[in-house]
C-alpha cells in the first residue's frame, strides 16, 4: 500500500534585518505635566474608594486622609463589622528623559 505525501515545502530564506544599539544615559523624575502622587484605599469588601486627593496635599497628609476614610468606612458607612479589610494603591508619576536625541518618540498607547 502506498501513502499519499503532501509535497515539502522549499524553507522562505529569512531576510535579514541589521540594526543599531547603543547605550544613552537616561534620567528618572517626577513628571512635570502630572500630578506627582495620588494615595488611595479601596474596601476589599465593597470596592468603595476613598475620595479623590487634594493635589495640594503631601504625600504624608494624603496617606492619613486615606486611613481616616478607612476607619469611616468600618465605622460608620459599614457598622456592622464587615468592612475590615482595604488596600492602598500610592501612585507616582515619572518620567524618563534621553541625555540626548534618540531618535522620535513613541506614542503613549506603546507599550
């Protein structure tokens, strides 16, 4: 009995791509354009947040205002003892900058 084989395919010669790296010193900061932190709790049980903070407010003081929202929450939304548990998201925004020219820039969306 004779099988039938499909025939073999010729390989696709691969196209060769040369490209260029080099190393370019690049700086860490707060980003000017944004609001340099943000501190918020968030209830494991209900998914409430605590409001949003004043962007006046240090880093310190936006952390206790998230604790107190904490406790007030427990407290006094949720009496009953459920709400016990909660997270802290601190957000800092940076931003990287080349020493020099690297070429355009990528679009925010890349990522």
């Amino acid at each position: 009995m004779r099988l039938h084989r499909p025939p073999t395919r010729q390989p696709v010669a691969a196209v060769a791509h040369r490209r260029r790296y080099r190393y370019v010193e690049m700086n860490l900061a707060p980003d000017p354009e944004a609001t340099p932190y943000t501190v918020h709790a968030t209830c494991l049980a209900c998914g409430d947040q605590s409001p949003e903070p004043e962007s006046s407010e240090s880093i310190t003081g936006q952390h206790q205002r998230a604790q107190r929202w904490c406790t007030s929450h427990a407290a006094r939304d949720h009496p009953d003892g459920r709400h016990l548990r909660y997270t802290a998201t601190v957000t800092l925004r940076w931003l990287v900058t080349p020493a020099e020219d690297i070429g355009p820039s990528a679009s925010p969306q890349a990522g």
